[in-house]
C-alpha cells in the first residue's frame, strides 16, 4: 500500500481518534491505530474495548488496499515534531512494515495484521432510535453537564449524562448526589419517548472533536450501544445500564427566596473568599440581606478569614446558606448569562441557580445541595 498526505493533517486526525486510548488496555493492540486504505479514503480507528472511534480523510497518489495497526503513542510524538509538509507512506503487506518519507528524511516502523484488531460494527442494534442535531448545540449540552459527573462505583448510573429524549424537548442530566444540572432544549424531538445514560469518556471525546457550528450529528442508539456520526468521524460506545433517578423529584418547588447578582461579580468573590476556606471543606458563607450578599469563609486552624459584600437584588428573608467553594464556583463559570439568580427555600434545601437569560428554546438549571454552618 502506498499514499500521500499532509503531515499536519494527519496528525490532527490521530490527536482525536487516540483521545480514546486508555493507560492500561486488555488487549496489547489497543495500543494501537488501525490504519485502513480503501480507495483514496484512509480511516484510522482506535479503541479501548468500551469506546471506538473513527474518522476518515482523503489522501493522494493511493495504490492497494489493506489494513494495518501501528503503534499510537509514536506516530503521534513523531508526527507532531513535523511542520506542514508531505508525507509519503509505503506499507509492506508482508511484514507490516511501515516507511514514511518527507523532504528531508525517512522513518520506519513495524506494525501488525490490521485483522488482528477488534473489529466494531459502526452500527446499532436493532430497534434503535435516532435524531440528528447540530454539532454546536450538542458541544453547548455536553459541555454544560458533564462537570456534574459522579465517579461512583456502587451507582454507576451516576458516572455518566442521561439523555431524556421526548417528542415535545431533549433533556440531559447529571449530578453527583452534591450538585445536579437539567439543560433542556425545545427543538430537538423524537417521535416516541426514549432514554439512555452516555459514560463521561465518551462524552468528553465528543466535547473534544465536536465542531462548533451548524454541521448535523446523527445519533442512533439502541439498549447497549450509541452511534454519533458527524462530518468524517464517527464514536460509538457501550452505554451505562441502569434506571437513572427521577431527578425532578429531588428539585425543590416554591423557592421564594431570590436574590438576582450580576454573575461574574459573585464568582470572582467567590473565588477569592475561597483562598481563605478551610482546605477540609472548602465551605463559603452567603448571607443575604435586603439588596446585599456577603460572602465570608474562615479557616479557625490557620486564623485566616476573609469577606465581602456585594450589591444584589433581594427582598426575601435575611438567611445564611453554606455551599462548598469548587462547586459553585464551577456552576457559576459554566452559565454564560451576565446575571445568575439564586433561588431558596430555606438555608437546609438545596439552591437553584438559574440563569436569568437562555438561549432560544434553551432552559438551563442548577442545584446545589447546602453545607452546614455552625453558626
């Protein structure tokens, strides 16, 4: 087999199919990228058993067909050192052998029998679902609910984002049990009810080498496996088995308690009232007040404290509610509204977070469960 093909080209495609690898794969293969020509086209796949990715570009001056697996980790240290340049690949059928020529050099490696490796069906089962959406507000939902992930081994349920699909909206969860966030869009739809659970390494695979436009993704998925197919790549993986918990239930309703503050303004406090918390807990205070919130933390080991009061909007009951510093901070850096509202109950309920602006035919909600205070 023989091809041409533009350095930087080529390694763009191998830095996103080998996201997929893992440190420690079952299989000795895993370690490497199946290089496949049929035609012009060349596909590289990798894979660590769970999750296969592919992707496909076209190459120049193609001879043969055939297919063979080459190790990752040095195509990409190799590739990455070259400027935009041609590459010429010569593989030997034979052996394996692999020599890629540039302007100035030659470089050989030795691969093995592209049928040695686990070969995945890019398709689903049957009496799949499917809906096709826009890359960029797939990137937009993934990428505002992966961080409320768990990594839970007695619930894996909780380790990935629920895709709760209706004819009348799309709506994707996650949560840790600590936090939990709802984002729902009312323009995707799907002629009946259904649901599935992606892991969190597949979705932050497709977070990475999703496009941030209009172009279509189709996602086809049945009871064990989802197939995303976008542009010339395509990521298929096993889903998570399992009921996920009904998470509406645990929102809680007639929160009367709001205090509207410009967004950016209550996390930059937050960050540095945060330097002052106890390292155990990580535990910021927000007191409101008519018209003001201040933010106070204090750690009693080291007698380091720190605080500051903001301008707000709230006329509700004076309260002090406890939050843990990383994960409001977190909440509050993902909504993208200039003003966030913080909704209450009372000081032992959880808080919403909502931002006061969604996009069109968007709703976004944040929950975060309090931490005690002493005081």
């Amino acid at each position: 087999m023989k091809f041409q093909v533009s350095s930087t080209r080529l390694f763009s495609q191998l830095q996103a199919v080998t996201r997929v690898i893992g440190n420690k794969n079952a299989l000795p293969i895993l370690d490497d990228v199946l290089f496949r020509l049929e035609g012009n086209q060349l596909s590289l796949t990798a894979s660590d058993g769970e999750t296969t990715i592919r992707t496909r570009l076209e190459v120049e001056e193609a001879e043969g067909e055939g297919s063979v697996a080459f190790g990752a980790k040095i195509l990409i240290e190799t590739f990455k050192q070259f400027p935009e340049v041609p590459l010429t690949f010569i593989i030997n059928e034979q052996n394996f052998g692999m020599t890629i020529s540039s302007l100035t050099g030659e470089y050989s490696v030795v691969g093995v029998n592209g049928a040695e490796y686990p070969q995945v069906p890019f398709e689903t089962e049957e009496n799949s679902h499917s809906l096709t959406l826009s890359s960029g507000l797939l990137l937009d939902a993934v990428s505002k609910t992966i961080f409320c992930t768990a990594e839970d081994e007695l619930r894996p349920v909780m380790n990935g984002i629920f895709f709760d699909l209706t004819p009348e909206k799309a709506t994707l969860v996650a949560t840790d049990a600590h936090r939990l966030v709802r984002y729902t869009n009312k323009s995707v739809h799907v002629d009946e009810p259904a649901n599935f659970i992606l892991p969190k390494k597949p979705a932050n695979l497709l977070r990475n080498v999703l496009l941030k436009d209009e172009s279509e993704v189709e996602i086809r998925f049945g009871a064990r496996n989802v197939l995303f197919t976008f542009e010339n790549t395509a990521i298929i993986c096993r889903l998570i088995d399992g009921r996920y918990p009904n998470y509406n239930a645990v929102i809680p309703q007639n929160n009367t308690n709001i205090m509207t503050i410009d967004r950016q303004t209550l996390l930059s406090a937050c960050k540095r009232v945060a330097v002052f918390a106890n390292a155990g807990t990580s535990l910021i205070r927000l007191a409101l007040a008519e018209n003001s919130v201040t933010v106070s933390s204090q750690d009693i080991d080291f007698s380091t404290a720190a605080e500051e009061k903001l301008t707000c909007s709230y006329g509700g009951t004076p309260m002090a509610i406890g939050f843990k510093a990383p994960f409001l901070n977190e909440i509050l850096a993902t909504i993208e509204s200039e003003e966030v509202q913080l909704e209450l109950a009372d000081p032992a309920r959880a808080g919403l977070i909502l931002p006061t602006e969604n996009k069109e035919n968007e709703e976004l909600l944040m929950l975060l469960m309090p931490m005690l205070l002493n005081d």
